[in-house]
C-alpha cells in the first residue's frame, strides 16, 4: 500500500507503525509499478512534461502563472536580485549526474523509537540503489531499481516516495523582504500551489495556506543559501491527531563537481499528538554528493522551468 494514499492517517499508519511502511513504502511501489527510470508520463513535477498534460490540467497550471509568477510588488533591485536567484539555485542535476543521498533519521512513537541510516545511490540512466541501510541491512543490494515516476519529491507528508528531495517552490507574489544584512537579504512567503498539485483531497492534510517559506539571498553570489518550510501553527489533520510541529530545512551551494548552485542537506522534521497521549516524531537528515556528470545539466531551478513550460503551454 503506498501510503501517500492514506495520508488523512499519517500518524496512524506512517509513524506509529514507524519504518515497517514508511520505508517500504517505495520497494513495493517499484514491485507492482515498474516504469522507465525517467517517467515521461504528465507530472507537476517535471516542467517538460506540461504539453502532454490534459485540458484541465494545463488550465491549472495557467491558473497557478496568472496569480504567482509576478516579483511586481517588489522594487526593481529587489525584483533583478530574486529572479536570479531563485532561478540558479537549487539545480536539479539528476537526469546528468551520480547522485549519492546519505539519510539519517529517528522515528518515535508509542514510546519505542527507530534509528535509520542508509546511502542510495540515483544514476542518471540505472535507476537508483541502496548502497547501505544499517537498520535493515538484509534489505542492502547490489541491483540497480527502476525509479517510480519522478526522480525527486518532496518531503512527507508531500510524498512517500524515497527519491531525491527537491525544494519547496515559491508563490513569487507572496514574496516579502523581512531582512537587510551587508552580505545577505531574508525574504519570506508562501509555498507555490505547484506543492501539492498532485494530491487528492483526502491526501492534502497540510496546504499552502498552512506553511511559512522563509530564504537567504547571499549578495555576493546572489544565490539562495538556505531555505526553511514551517507551519504557521498547530493543525488539527483528523479526529484526535494533530501536527504540532513541521520544518524542512535545506542548506544549497557551489558544488564543484557540477559547477552550479545545488542543494546539499536537507533537514525533515515532524512531530504531532495522537489522542493527547502519544507524540510521534520524524528527523531525518539527508546529505547529497554529486559525482560523475557526464554532460551539462539544467540550468534553471525546478520553479523557473516550471514558470518557462507554463508559458510555453499549448494555447486550450
């Protein structure tokens, strides 16, 4: 059962059941779902794949251009700074690169708790491996699985998927200056309705209207450093359970290898009370190494070829 479906439960079923669904999760996915490694197939998360959406589909995504794409409220500085921003950080470089994701984690619940640990391996053309996983080394293996849909997600409870994380994209209209420093700027705003476009109903327990982006603008490489996704305030997401607590949190940088901007950790926490008695917990920590990029990647972040495949769509 992909538990993405089931997120209405996400205490219930993800985290008091602790790892024995949420890492398995993505095995059984690849068991009864096999596809191409690069899915060619419609998806919000992959901008080159907008033409081949459906009518109403692409209407959702002209919706998402005409009230987001717009730095307008901004001053004009502040509008040139972000646009570059925004646009060369946080490169996606899957589809060229050796991609190595290090995950290290604790889940709590009903007074037990789990630690994980374990290093995947994602190749642009083999799919992706896991090269160790010390809480269940029997699951450890040599095979190359084919990756589900797209290569990156986001974090739970966004997906269930165990891929590359990707960065949460920004409403640009909701973007606003919160500090001034001599070497960097803070910005803050809303998640983009491109966060949770894929989800059901019952599955978007937390929306945009919940959530709090907050990001650092180094002036002097004029690149994202950090970014940070927080709820705004506790939620009640079911009868008796409720998130008290989510952050994600990602560090980016120059990574020589690729020679682009990149995201290079990414922090997942959330935690949140169950019938007042029981508070389960999830903090993960992913470290990503770039090896082995065979040609020149993309050169856009996922938000900017986003907003480029929108323009671009096919007139309905």
């Amino acid at each position: 059962m992909e538990l993405s479906t089931k997120c209405n439960r996400i205490w219930i079923v993800a985290i008091l059941a602790l790892t024995s669904s949420f890492l398995v999760a993505n095995e059984q996915l690849a068991e009864s779902e096999i596809s191409e490694v690069y899915s060619t197939v419609f998806s919000f998360g992959v901008p080159e794949s907008y033409n081949s959406g459906t009518a109403t589909q692409k209407e959702f995504l002209k919706s998402i251009a005409r009230t987001e794409f717009t730095l307008e409220h901004l001053d004009a500085s502040t509008q040139t700074l972000l646009n570059e921003a925004l646009s060369k950080s946080g490169i996606e470089v899957h589809e060229t690169c050796v991609v190595e994701r290090a995950i290290s984690g604790k889940f709590s619940a009903f007074f037990r708790s789990t630690d994980h640990s374990e290093l995947r391996v994602f190749h642009p053309m083999k799919g992706n491996k896991n090269e160790i996983e010390l809480s269940k080394p029997e699951r450890n293996t040599a095979e190359w699985n084919p990756v589900v849909g797209d290569v990156s997600s986001y974090p739970y409870p966004f997906s269930e998927d165990e891929k590359l994380p990707k960065a949460i994209p920004i409403d640009l209209s909701s973007i606003e200056e919160i500090e001034a420093k001599e070497t960097e700027y803070r910005f803050a705003g809303r998640p983009s309705r491109l966060l949770t476009a894929g989800l059901s109903d019952s599955d978007r327990i937390l929306g945009e209207e919940h959530l709090r982006v907050e990001f650092s603008v180094d002036l002097e490489t004029r690149r994202v450093m950090r970014q940070m996704v927080s709820l705004d305030k506790p939620i009640s997401v079911h009868f008796g359970i409720k998130v008290r607590d989510f952050r994600v949190n990602y560090e980016f940088g120059l990574d020589r290898v690729v020679g682009q901007n990149v995201m290079q950790s990414m922090r997942h926490n959330m935690a949140g009370n169950v019938a007042l008695l029981f508070r389960p917990r999830i903090d993960v920590t992913s470290h990503l190494v770039y090896r082995d990029c065979d040609s020149e990647g993309a050169e856009q972040s996922f938000l900017y070829q986003a907003i480029e495949a929108i323009s671009n769509l096919d007139t309905i």
